[in-house]
C-alpha cells in the first residue's frame, strides 16, 4: 500500500508592517472631505506659482475705459474702479495670502516649539516664566494684539507676517509644552538619561519628533487662521499696501462699490472663503488620521 505524500503548503508572505506615517496618510485618503480640501488647496497653491503665466492681464494695467467693467468674456471676473482686471490680481494675490500664511505659521512654528519644549522639560522656574508671558499673549484678542503690533512696526505686509507669526506662537507653545510633559516621563527617556545622554539630544531627537503629529494638525489649521488674520489687517489697511493685490487689501478697496459692482468684493471673498475652508478640511483630515483617539 503506497504512501500518502504530503505536499508542503507553500507560506503566506509576510506583509510589511505599516509605519505611523502610512498609516496616516491610509486614513487620509479614506476622508473624502479631507482630499477634496487637500484638492483646494493644491490649486491655490498652483496658482501661486504658475499665475503670472496665466495671468491675462498686468496686475496693475490701468484702462478707465473699462471701469467697473461686469464680468464677461473679456474678464471674466469683471473690473475694479482702477480698470483692472479682477481675475488677474486674485490670481497673483494667492501668492501673497500663502507667503504670509505659511511663513508666518513657520515662524510661529519654530519660537512656539523652542519655548515649549524648554518649559516642559525643564520645569520649575523656567515653565512658570514661559507659561506665564503665554497666558499674557493670549489674554488679549488675537487681532487686537495683532493691530498693536502692526501699529508700533508701521503697516505693511512683512509687519503684518511678523504680527501674525507672534501671535501664534503661545498656541504652539502650549502644545508642545503639553505633550513634553507628558513625553519626559517615559522610560525611554529615562534610560537616555541614565546612560548620561545630553539633554539637547534628547529634546530634539527623542522628545521633539514624538511631538510633531499634533503640531502638523495645529500648524495647518493655523495657516487658515494667518490667511484670515492678513485679510483681516489688509482690510484695515495695516497690512499689504497699494497697489499690491493682497484679497483683504482688495475688499477693502471695493467696499464703496458693493451696490454698483459687487463682483469687484465677491470673488476676492470666495478666494478667501475657499482657502480657508480646504485648509480647515485637511486640518480635520489630518486630525483624524494623526490622532490615535480617533481611530476606530
């Protein structure tokens, strides 16, 4: 009687285990409002650097002829009291909302995260200080502080970002502040200390790195709070000047217009409005998917 041979069954391949970051960007791409957001926010971004090419028209290329013009086939978003073309100067001014949002959260970013992470760690009469001149700043309105800033500079666009950039700075301060708190008493860390590791390596190559998730989620919520803080400061005339096509500056300059040629605030104001919300949109994506509380 023959003998049964047996057939080795063949192994599964092993999968590779799955990083945080893919992990995240897996739970990013499940979030349809998050990519439709992240999508807004890539054509803004497109714009900014591809506008000059595509642009019609000058951005200052006056034609009082044209005044007022309602948005047609020659412009599509119409013309302001100057004879400019509308579409133009929204386009160029995608450059100047995103300059001024990214860098001034870059700035806050950098001083945010330094005195935190020297708060947290350090404690005692350093924390006290710190948290402190924190709690100062934000006890003011953010755009009252901002004003006050703006005014003792002098108003212009670089001043606007450098009052934007510090008033967001106890935000970032704060978090990270909480996060190294919480962080420095892990064994890790207390291992890197047994073994007489130097507390700048250890801040920024152990604590710093596991904090960055919530300050990615924070810092691109915060660069719709910066495009509408600039508008906001535009608007006042504190921020960008003429004849510089910033969207706040630009609102400012077609109030007295809103009866007779609306178009010349609404499509400045939908520039605004859409920015803002892809931004707001990937900030909850972003949220969701860094955020292990909020997985299922």
């Amino acid at each position: 009687m023959s003998e049964a041979v047996t057939q080795p069954v063949p192994e599964a391949p092993e999968e590779k285990a799955a990083g945080p970051w893919r992990e995240a960007w897996t739970g990013f791409r499940k979030s349809k409002a998050a990519l439709f957001g992240a999508a807004i926010v890539l054509m803004f971004v497109l714009l900014a650097f591809v506008g000059p090419l595509i642009a019609p028209e000058g951005i200052n290329e006056q034609d009082m002829s044209k005044r007022l013009m309602a948005p047609g086939a020659e412009h599509w978003f119409g013309t302001d009291d100057f004879g400019r073309d509308i579409f133009s100067r929204v386009i160029h001014g995608a450059r100047i909302s995103l300059w001024v949002g990214f860098f001034s959260v870059i700035g806050s970013v950098i001083v945010g995260s330094l005195l935190g992470i020297i708060a947290g760690y350090y404690g005692r009469w350093v924390d006290t200080i710190i948290s402190r001149l924190f709690d100062i700043m934000l006890a003011f309105p953010s755009i009252l502080l901002a004003i006050a800033i703006v005014s003792v500079l002098g108003p212009s666009l670089q001043n606007a970002l450098i009052a934007i950039a510090v008033i967001n700075v106890p935000n970032f301060g704060r978090l990270i502040r909480s996060r190294v708190l919480s962080i420095k008493q892990d064994e890790y860390i207390t291992a890197a200390k047994g073994i007489g590791m130097r507390d700048s390596r250890i801040l920024f190559s152990h604590i710093l790195p596991n904090s960055m998730a919530p300050v990615i989620v924070q810092g691109t919520l915060a660069v719709a709070t910066a495009i509408l803080e600039a508008a906001a400061l535009g608007f006042l005339g504190l921020g960008a000047q003429a004849p510089a096509p910033e969207w706040g500056k630009m609102l400012s300059d077609a109030r007295n217009y809103l009866r007779d040629a609306p178009w010349t605030m609404i499509f400045p104001g939908l520039a605004i409005m859409l920015t803002v919300l892809g931004f707001n949109l990937m900030g909850d994506g972003l949220r969701d998917a860094l955020d292990p509380k909020m997985k299922n």
